[in-house]
C-alpha cells in the first residue's frame, strides 16, 4: 500500500530528533505508545511507565506488551487519594495555559480545565511526577488523527473526515500545550513525535477509507506498525482511551461522588 509506505516513511523520520539520552515513555500497551516506544529504542535507551488503578485493565496490558518489546516496566497504582490530590493541581496548570481565540472553539481537548482535559493530562502528569528521566516521549496524536476512538465507527465517511479535521486542529491547537505545560511543572521536556508538521500533514490529506476500514480503527496504522517490525499481537489489539483503560476516569467519579457530586461539579468546585 503506498499510503502505508509513506506514513513508515514519515514515522522514523518522526523520531530522528530524539536526544541519545535515556528517555521516559508513558505506556498503555496499546499500539499508539508501543509503536513509539519501539521505534524510539532503536535510537536510545527507554524507560517505559505505566499508570493505572488497581485491578485496572492498563498495567496488566503495558506488561505484556513491554515483555514482547523487550524493554523494561515500571508501574506506577493510582489510589483515590492521588486522584484527589493531583486533580486540583492538573486543573490549575491547565488553565495557566494561554487561551486564544482559536483554542476557545476547541473539544478534544477542551482548553480549560474540565472533566475531559484534566483526565486527558492525568496519566501524563502522574508519570511525569514519577519519572526520572528528564525527557518524555508523549504518544498522543493518532487517535485523533487515524479514528481510533469508538464514536468514530459509527459517523458516515463525510462526518469522519470533518470530526478528524477538528480534533487534529484541537490537538495541535491546545493538547500538545497542556501535555508541555504539565511536564514543564515537573521540569521535565515533553515531545509529541506523532504531531510533527510531516505526519500532521500525511493525516489530513489521508482519505478516511484508509483510517476506518473493515470496522476497524487507525487502519493504516496498524498495517504500518506490522511492516515497521511491532508484533502483530501489540498492533492489532483493541484498547480504551488512557483516562478508562487506567480507571483514572472511575477514580475521579468515585472522588466526586463522595463529595457527593457529579465529576463537572466536583471540578468546576475546585
């Protein structure tokens, strides 16, 4: 497939930037974050981290996958008590964030601090906490710009196409300046290689046909990550947003719920 040639073509590029220092790479399990982190072991030393509550689906895939990759885990539980604490400091460095007028009209994610955005940034923030390593390698982008969430399988090819326009502008726009906002709070450096110039370009010129093909979501990536050597097992997985597939989501509903509140009430609260 040539759309598949060149989107291999513009990942190693992608990556050819990375520092030759060990670097941190926040890991789900899915394909997104194993992708990248694979890639990215090829030029330097990876630590790879995962979050997520206990009993929460996240850890368990992050080992599987990490034990395929080869690279070394470290797994960071979330409790109620850190949800609880890190949510009023990950709503004030998001609204330390410079608002224009063109990030008002963002969605995904919202430009201030809501139950979308904060939960959006929380596994960031608690691996940036954690890490050690000064540079961190944020996987965020194809989801975005490739459909990979589940709303996206049931929009007509022209409501996808204009969905995937205006996610890709919001992430561009305000996710790329929160994810470095909140590593910049911990003194740490945030790259977003899936958000480069080049690849932001290759998506939006992408017909949709190859992102959502057969039922199946980020279609090209997946066929390049199995060409670009990820194993099949990794690529073709099935996965939940990080803020569900960690229960950091159900962690924040629990918190507000003690409170006795819904979660956009706790946090407009706080």
């Amino acid at each position: 497939m040539r759309e598949s040639e060149q989107l291999k073509k513009v990942l190693l590029r992608s990556v050819e930037k990375i520092p030759k220092e060990k670097v941190c790479v926040p890991f789900s399990g899915g394909i997104d974050s194993a992708l990248m982190a694979f890639l990215v072991s090829k030029k330097t030393d990876v630590q790879l981290y995962v979050c997520g509550s206990e009993g929460s689906h996240d850890p368990d895939a992050a080992r599987s996958a990490a034990k395929m990759l080869n690279l070394p885990l470290k797994t960071i539980i979330i409790t109620k008590k850190d949800v609880e604490e890190a949510v009023p400091m990950v709503a004030k460095i998001i609204n330390s964030v410079k608002i224009t007028d063109e990030m008002k009209k963002s969605i995904l994610p919202p430009p201030h601090a809501n139950p979308v955005s904060i939960s959006f940034n929380l596994p960031l923030y608690f691996v940036a906490k954690n890490c050690k390593e000064k540079v961190m390698i944020s996987s965020q982008g194809p989801d975005t710009m490739f459909g990979g969430y589940a709303s996206h399988l049931r929009m007509s090819k022209e409501e996808l196409q204009k969905e995937l326009e205006k996610n890709t502008e919001d992430l561009i726009l305000v996710g790329q300046k929160q994810h470095k906002a909140i590593g910049k709070y911990f003194n740490k450096k945030v790259l977003l290689p899936y958000t480069t110039k080049e690849i932001l370009n290759f998506a939006l010129d992408l017909d949709v046909e190859h992102k959502i093909k057969d039922g199946k979501r980020k279609a090209i990536l997946v066929e390049t990550a199995k060409q670009l050597g990820l194993p099949r097992e990794i690529a073709e997985r099935e996965k939940k947003s990080a803020q569900y597939g960690s229960g950091i989501m159900s962690l924040m509903k629990n918190v507000a719920k003690e409170n006795r509140m819904g979660v956009g009430e706790w946090v407009k609260s706080l």
